[in-house]
C-alpha cells in the first residue's frame, strides 16, 4: 500500500450544482448558542463556499462559508433535530438546495 497517497489526493466532497427548481435556504446569521460545535462533515475547502454539518446542544445545522473578495461571511442554517438536519445536508450536497 503507497504510504499517504490517497491522503495526499482527497480534497473532499464537492456539492453538486444547482439542478433545476433549487431551494434558496434562508441562512441565518451565526449566534453563540453553545459554548462547543463539532463538525460532522465538511465540503471541499478548495470551493468558494464551503458547508459544514455541525452538531451542538444535541442539535444539527449546516454553517456556510462563502468566501468574498471582501473576506468570508459565515451564516448557518436553522438548528434542527438529526433526521430533518442530515435531510437538509443531502439535499445541500446533491444541489436541490442553496
């Protein structure tokens, strides 16, 4: 086995385009509601926004990262419970929502 070359290769997971009727997701500016959030799952850091599923609180959300020539403006979406959260990371990943 080639030490690290897969390691070496893998950006991350890039979200699909948006198809054809996408969801404009109302994102919401970033509050302070728990002291810690792990990140679940990551999109690929080489993209102009990168998404994250976090998890705090025994909650789930998706935190959005766009990267502007003026600097990144980081938003998140509703916080949810688990089933409703990862339906709406799916659906971010696979380009029905924005």
């Amino acid at each position: 086995m080639a030490t690290g070359s897969l390691a070496v290769e893998y950006h991350g997971i890039h979200p699909a385009p948006p198809k054809r009727g996408w969801e404009k997701l109302s994102w919401q500016k970033c509050r302070p509601r728990a002291s810690r959030i792990r990140v679940l799952e990551h999109t690929c850091e080489c993209q102009e926004i990168v998404y994250e599923l976090c998890q705090a609180g025994g909650l789930l959300f998706t935190r959005r990262h766009y990267r502007a020539a003026d600097g990144t403006v980081v938003s998140e979406s509703e916080w949810l419970r688990s089933a409703p959260a990862r339906r709406l990371w799916t659906n971010i990943l696979l380009g029905h929502i924005r």
